[in-house]
C-alpha cells in the first residue's frame, strides 16, 4: 500500500470510530500522505446565540482536518496545542471546506496548518495544530 493509500485509510477508520465526525456529517473528501480536505454542512443546531457558525463547530472541523493529516502515516498521534483565528462568519446551509496539510515533523512532533473555507472559496478560519505522536498504530 502506498502513503497516500494508507493516509486515506487511517483518515476513513478514524472517522467510522468517531461519534462526533458522524453527528456532524463530517465528509472526508480526499486523504493523502500530509493532506487531507474535509467538509461539513452548518445546519441550525450548530449556530450560536448570534445566528452564526459556533467557532466551537468550525474548531472541530478544522481539527478533524489536523487529525486525519498527523495519524495519516499510521503513527497514533494526538494534539499537543492548537490556535485559530476566525476571520468572518458562516451561516445557516454554508458548506464549510478545511484543507489541513503538515508542515513539519521532527521525531515525534509535528505541524498542520488548516485553512477553513466556505463552498465559495470565502476564508472563515485559519488554524495550526501541533500534534505528538503516542505510538502505535491506528489500522493494522
């Protein structure tokens, strides 16, 4: 198996795992080796008190992203720190894209960058996680 086979495996187990990724309607679109592209629709149960997006549901988004990209070549890793910046607001029926790609790895600690956008290419977020690998493998 290739990496970007095994990295679109890995993404697609953890997700069939996942109770979060499926009460979201979490879409893996594509995963590969150091890349994954995930999308997600915000339905009225995700809004805040404002009518928008909860940055809660577009952190998550994001991080599933982050997730799918750091475990992708089959070493169990975990996030050690993540940040977001929100730059606008998503609403009600606006389909939410997060392209997540690793920028470094050293030994067991590694760097994603995640950029959320809307179906329209409208830039909603942009986060940096930090990931630790804890060893192990997620799919035999």
């Amino acid at each position: 198996m290739n990496p970007d086979e095994l990295a679109s495996r890995v993404a697609h187990h953890m997700l069939a795992k996942e109770g979060t990724g499926r009460a979201w309607d979490i879409r893996i679109e594509e995963a590969r080796a150091d890349y994954a592209r995930v999308s997600m629709t915000i339905r009225p149960d995700m809004l805040n008190g404002h009518g928008i997006a909860h940055g809660g549901m577009i952190f998550a988004l994001a991080d599933s992203a982050f997730a799918y990209v750091c475990n992708g070549s089959n070493h169990a890793s975990v996030a050690a720190q993540a940040s977001i910046v929100f730059l606008d607001k998503a609403r009600d029926g606006e389909t939410l894209i997060a392209e997540a790609s690793e920028v470094a790895r050293e030994g067991r600690a590694g760097v994603t960058r995640v950029a959320v956008r809307t179906a329209d290419g409208r830039a909603i977020a942009e986060f940096t996680g930090y990931s630790r690998t804890i060893g192990g493998a997620v799919v035999e």
